[in-house]
C-alpha cells in the first residue's frame, strides 16, 4: 500500500495562543511534535511559554527529562524503546488529529510511566499516537515534563519561591491541560471531553492530578493502567527538610547558598543526590521523587479518600497478571506435566502450594501454573482496593480489567507490566512479541475500542466485548482480556489472601530461567 506524507510552507499550519505551529500529514492524519507548552525556572512553578512570531516547526519531538541515573537498553523484545536528547526545557507535547476541522473529537492525553523519575513521552515506540488517532477519530497527545528531582523535591523551607517544588513535574501536567484546554479545539478536539490515561507511574499521575484542584475541569475521565501501587505512598518517607539540608552539604553550601542549587549543572545534583538520598531513605526520610500532599496537592485517594471532584470522573483501572515477571521465566512452560509444575511451585511456596495452586485454577482456568510464579503482588490488589473505595464512596462509575494474555516467548510468557500498551495504542504491528495469529488483532480492536468508547462516553462496553458493569459495593466486576474475554466478579479475591502473605520477591525469581533438575 502506497502512503501519503504532506509538508508544505502552507499545510499543515495551525494558530496557537503563543504563536502559529508546523506539523506534517501521514494519510491524511495531521502530526505536530515538540509544541511547547510551558517554561519554568528549575524548582520552579510552570509559566506560559514565550510566544514567537513566524510559524514554529513542530515535526521533532521535545526534549526528555535528564534522568537520574543512565538508560541501559535490555529486555528490547519485551519493552521496545526510543532514547532521545535530554535537556531541562522539556515543557513541550505531541499531537494526533484525524482532521483539523473544527470537528469535537474526544481528547486522549498519554502520561507516561517510568515512576515520577524517568520515562518520556516517546519512550516506548508503542506510545506513538498515530494508529489509535486514526482507528478512534480521537485527538492523542503525549506530553513530557518535569521528573525526579527536577519535578519532585520539597525545598519548601528554603523560600516562597519553592512554594510547591515538590510537585512543579505535576504542575507542568496541569499547564499542559491549560493548553489543551485553550488550544485543543484548532487541533480538531474537544476541550470539554479530555481524558487522561497512564501506565505504571502514567496511573499514579492520573491518580494524584484527580486529587489537585488545580487541575478540576481540566480533564474528565481517567484511565489507569497498571499504576496503583501501595508501593507509592510507602517510599514517600516523613516530611523534612533532611533531605535539603544532606544536598547542601555534600555539595559544599550553606543554607543562603541554596539558589545554587538552581544553576548547578544537573549532573552534579544529580550525583549528589544519589549519593545523600539512600541513607536518608533508609532512615525513613522523605527523599523526593514523588509528589508530596500540600495545599496544592491533598493525597492519595488511599489515604484521604476522593475529594468531591474526584467522584464525579469517571475510572478505568486495570493491570495484568504478571506485572514485574520480565525474566526469563519458566521455558516450555507448557511441555510440563501437573505434577512437575506442582514440584516447581513448592520450591517457592513449600507447604502452602496445593492451597494455592487449586485456588489459582479456580481463579484462572486454563492458565499454566508455573504463572503463579509470576502472579502480581504489587498492583492487581490496590487496584481492586481503590475500585471497591471509588464504589463505596458513589458518584462516577469505575471499570475494571485484568490482562492475562500469554506470549509466545520462551515457550509461552504470562503478561508482564507494559505488555497491554501496545494492545491500548493500537500498535502491535510495531512489537513482533505481540503477534499471535488468530488472536493479536481482535485483542487488539476490542481494547483499543474500551479505551475509545471510555474516551468517549465513559463506558468502556462496546459489541466486539461481552456486557461490562462497574464495580458496586461488594462486587469487583473485572473484564478478563486474553484470547477470549469475559467479566468475572470477585473472581480472585480468595487466591489472594491466601497469596500475599506468602508472596515471593519478583528480583528473586528474574534472574535466571526456573527449570527442574
């Protein structure tokens, strides 16, 4: 098939509050990359960016956050990335449009995972918006912004002006809305119906932007894959100013030095705060890194419970059965009999395994047991805990899913944290991993068609799927994707208070294949 790509002086061109911008047309799909958005002065809160004249090219992507510590590229096959130029001005998003028309279209914004410490907006190559543009008539953005120390580090104490430095990466996040909020509708989109989806740290942003007034009537659904974690709130630590106080000095300052610490070379921070942020977390100190509950930030919906405008967005929140299995995991997995997948089991569960394993069956017929190696420990509870506190607390319907999908690696490898993402952008085409005939593309359309129709009308029930309730009181209704969807309800509740006492470390189980001897 022959494609069409335009990009002349004249089209595609489009007005902005700051200035006119100059993307590119693919089939007749309108891409920009790289529009800003924002600037801010490190620790910082955002400011509108500087408007220019002439006409802006937007057909390179931004900037990505400096990193704490240095990418290193393994697990390709599971996870494919894409590394790009860092720089703190990274303030800037990317945009899909299937017509620049004036046409109301729903409105997805991407926020990426990588905790609140790393990632960007095109990490992986399955966050390109271009498929789930086209294949939802849906405007996409993807957005970069502000991280780790960066984006997250109370310095509070030492100003006015670092009023809210312990959450200016979400307030980037927020002035990123404003411009969608101000300039969506020349793009093709609706300002009126925005949601926000995540994964990973992606979810945790869509969690904490709920819990920001700051950030009320700038988006109304969400979508969280994978990015409720108890995890979260545990490595916040208790606030001080310890963790300002150990920067300074392992850099040579004294406290009336601290503007310093806004011109030094990032990496010289950086190496700093590797160096002093372990001991203090150790201690149970606050370290940064996440955002911290202020009077800007109220908290963790866990901890304070919604707030009223909160309740009224909708949620869709999800995860997948084996969210940190990214090791080699047990080969030809399906060549072992019952009782050699039972001998490897209780290696790892000794006498609590025939409990488990008939539980595991119960919950997930049809799935190998070795799985249970690999069940997530992490996400999948939370998950279910917020949905049943989101139901409790009424206003706004929240969906559920689960992905168990099983890929043909290694003789069959159960679904590993990120491996939805693909499915969600409409982008397996892009990871061979994902492709299993017969199954990938009506897995594919009948995901990515939640995510629309969520987008849409938040309901994520469409025809290619079975009826989707939400989640009431007492009851977890779960859509369970794999080669054949089904809701199931309360389905695994039993297999994990039997499972999370005993729960293995993933690192444990990661490092080398499981096979009998």
């Amino acid at each position: 098939m022959t494609r069409q790509f335009v990009c002349t002086p004249e089209e595609p061109v489009v007005q902005t509050s700051a200035g006119r911008v100059h993307g590119f047309l693919i089939d007749g799909l309108a891409c920009f990359r790289g529009i800003p958005y924002a600037k801010a002065r490190r620790f910082r809160m955002p400011e509108p960016p500087d408007p220019w004249t002439g006409v802006l090219d937007a057909t390179s992507y931004g900037y990505v956050c400096p990193m704490l510590e240095r990418e290193s590229a393994q697990g390709e096959l599971l996870v494919a990335h894409r590394y790009w130029p860092k720089d703190e001005n990274c303030q800037s998003l990317n945009l899909w449009s299937p017509g620049l028309d004036g046409k109301k279209r729903p409105v997805l914004v991407w926020l990426h995972g990588g905790g609140f410490s790393s990632g960007s907006s095109i990490e992986h190559m399955a966050y390109d918006g271009e498929a789930l543009s086209r294949f939802g008539d849906a405007v996409v953005v993807s957005l970069n912004h502000r991280l780790n120390i960066l984006g997250y580090l109370d310095l509070s104490a030492y100003g006015e002006q670092y009023w809210n430095s312990a959450n200016v990466g979400n307030a980037d996040i927020v002035a990123a809305l404003e411009w969608i909020r101000d300039n969506i509708a020349a793009f093709g989109g609706d300002p009126d119906n925005v949601t926000l989806f995540g994964q990973s740290g992606g979810g945790a942003k869509v969690i904490a932007l709920m819990q920001t007034p700051a950030a009320d009537g700038l988006f109304h659904k969400g979508i969280i894959m994978s990015g409720v974690a108890d995890a979260l709130c545990l490595r916040r630590g208790t606030p001080s100013g310890k963790i300002g106080e150990a920067l300074l000095r392992e850099l040579g300052l004294k406290p009336s030095q601290i503007g310093t610490l806004e011109t030094l070379p990032y990496d010289r921070l950086a190496e700093a705060y590797n160096r002093v942020s372990p001991v203090l977390c150790r201690e149970g100190r606050y370290i940064g890194c996440l955002p911290l509950p202020n009077e800007w930030y109220l908290g963790d919906p866990s901890e304070i419970g919604f707030t009223d405008h909160a309740r009224t967005i909708p949620l869709l929140t999800g995860s997948v059965l084996a969210e940190f299995g990214f090791g080699p995991g047990v080969p030809n997995k399906h060549r072992l009999t019952r009782a050699q997948q039972l001998e490897l089991l209780e290696r790892v569960y000794g006498a609590k395994t025939e409990e488990l394993a008939a539980l595991f069956e119960a919950a997930h017929p049809g799935k190998n047991l070795t799985d249970l190696l690999f069940l997530d420990s992490f996400t999948r509870a939370p998950t279910a805990a917020l949905c049943e506190r989101r139901a409790a607390e009424g206003g706004a319907p929240a969906y559920n899913y689960l992905f168990t999908l099983d890929f043909p690696m290694n003789g069959g490898k159960p679904a590993w944290h990120c491996s939805d993402i693909p499915f969600a952008f409409h982008n397996t085409a892009m990871i061979p991993v994902c492709w299993i005939p017969g199954v990938t593309e009506r897995l594919e359309e009948q995901l990515s068609a939640a995510f629309i129709q969520f987008a849409r009308t938040g309901d994520p029930g469409h025809p290619l799927l079975p009826a989707w309730p939400p989640c009431a009181p007492g009851s977890l209704a779960t859509m369970v994707l794999d080669e054949h969807c089904e809701v199931r309800v309360n389905f695994d509740k039993a297999l994990y208070e039997a499972f999370l006492p005993v729960a293995p470390n993933p690192a444990m189980l990661n490092q080398d294949a499981i096979v009998l001897h």
